[in-house]
C-alpha cells in the first residue's frame, strides 16, 4: 500500500509537471497570438470585438483546463484517503475486539488461579491438621 501512495506521488508530480509545461505552452502561444491579432488590429479596425479581448478568454480556458486536472487528482486523493480511514477504522475495531477477548480471558485466568491457590491452601491445612492431630 505504502508503495501504491508513493505510486500515485509521483504519477501526480509527473502530472502536475506536464500540466504546469502546458500551461506555460498555451500562455506563450496565447501572447504569440495577441500580438499576431495586436498587428492586424492596427491593419484592419473593422472588427467589433478586439483580438485581445479573446486573449483573457483563452486563458480562462486554459486555467480551467489545468484546474479541472488538478482537482481530478485531488478528488482521486481524497477517495483514496476515505478508503485508508475506513480500513482503518475497521482495523480499530478489530483491535478493540481482540483486547476486550483478551482481557476476558486475562480476567478468567485470575479467577481460576485464585481458585486453586484456595483449594491447595484448603489441601495444606487440611495436611497440617492431620499430621498434628
């Protein structure tokens, strides 16, 4: 299990390292791509919507994108960790289990050794009385 968890570390350091790589990629072609739209804008004013006003847009786009991979990761963390706390939880209350068996059996061992210290000390007078009568 403990492997499986340091599995997952590194499949989700790899992960966020690739989406971190992407962002990075989608804002350098986001700026390419403003300022190729900032240079036709100057050439033709025609267009109603700026260019740039697309730019804040794509990378809205793109942080969604690389949230929405991250929060996938975390969501799979956390069935993970609910999973962990219910095995232990289990684990617990099989402990509390084998401790309450455990101390039943503790209890009755006392009682049958308090019996038997009894009865030989009964046998022993029982002797003593005999060997002075």
């Amino acid at each position: 299990m403990n492997i499986r968890w340091k599995k997952n570390a590194v499949d989700s350091a790899d992960a966020t390292s690739i989406a971190m790589l992407d962002v990075e990629n989608s804002i350098r072609d986001l700026v390419r791509k403003d300022l190729r739209l900032s240079d036709e804008q100057e050439d033709d004013d025609r267009v109603g919507l700026a260019p740039t006003d697309l730019a804040p847009a794509g990378v809205d786009a793109v942080i969604r994108r690389v949230a929405g991979a991250s929060l996938e990761e975390i969501e799979i963390l956390i069935a993970e960790l609910r999973g962990v706390r219910d095995i232990m939880h289990a684990e617990g209350q099989r402990v509390q289990r084998e401790l309450s068996g455990y101390a039943r059996l503790s209890h009755t061992a006392m009682k049958s050794t308090r019996a038997i210290a009894d009865n030989v000390a009964e046998w022993k007078r029982a002797v003593d009385d005999l060997q002075h009568a």
